[in-house]
C-alpha cells in the first residue's frame, strides 16, 4: 500500500514542488494550505506523516504540531521554516520541542526531504 503524507504550507509554488517531488517517489500526497485545512485533512485521512511549515497564516506550524500531538502522540512530522519575524532555528528548535520529529530549514535540498521521509515512513510500494 502506497505511504500517504500530508503537506501543509501557505507558500503554493513550495507546497506543489514538495508533492510533486513526493508522488515521483511514489507516495500519495494531500496538500493543504494552513494549519486548519491541515487538520481538517488529517482528521478525516490520517495520513503516515505530516510536512508542516511554521509560519503560515489562521493556524501556524506550532500550534498544528501541537495539536496533531495532542490527537496522536506517535504522529511523525517532519518542520520546515525559512524564518519570518524570528530566525528558522529559533522556530525549528520549538517546533522539535513540540514534538516535531525532524526540521529542516528553508531552502533545502530534496534529498535531504525525500532521506527524512523514508527515515521516518519508509518508502512506498
């Protein structure tokens, strides 16, 4: 069975590049553009892992890490961040405090998201 992931990000050229990059790996991805339409998504899919940026606007990557948390203790969520008001590590650093399992700071090389994936989920048949 095909791993599913979930990718949340405001930024649409970014949001498309991860899927894109993801369904060439053969993975099933959704795609959402804040935090509730995240939730939303998850609630009803559960995918394998979500890929959450932090800074986006009606609800940002912190509180959808926390809340994916509170839902799901063993949710795997990989952060990613290009900074905003406050610097990216700053951010990451919450976001891994928070339960995030991996971050990665914006912008960052597919290998190094597509390795992050298969590290948490493994790859899809």
């Amino acid at each position: 069975m095909k791993k599913r992931i979930l990718v949340i990000d405001d930024d649409v050229q970014f949001r498309t590049m991860i899927v894109e990059m993801l369904e060439r790996k053969n993975y099933t991805v959704y795609a959402a553009g804040d935090g509730e339409e995240g939730l939303r998504i998850w609630e009803e899919l559960e995918p394998d892992m979500v890929i959450t940026d932090i800074i986006m606007p009606n609800r940002e990557g912190i509180e959808t890490i926390m809340e994916l948390k509170r839902k799901n203790k063993d949710v795997k969520i990989i952060a990613i961040s290009g900074g905003g008001r406050i610097d990216a590590k700053d951010n990451l650093h919450s976001a891994k405090l928070l339960g995030a399992t991996i971050t990665l700071t914006k912008p960052f090389e597919s290998d190094k998201l597509i390795d992050s994936v298969q590290q948490l989920i493994g790859f899809s048949n």
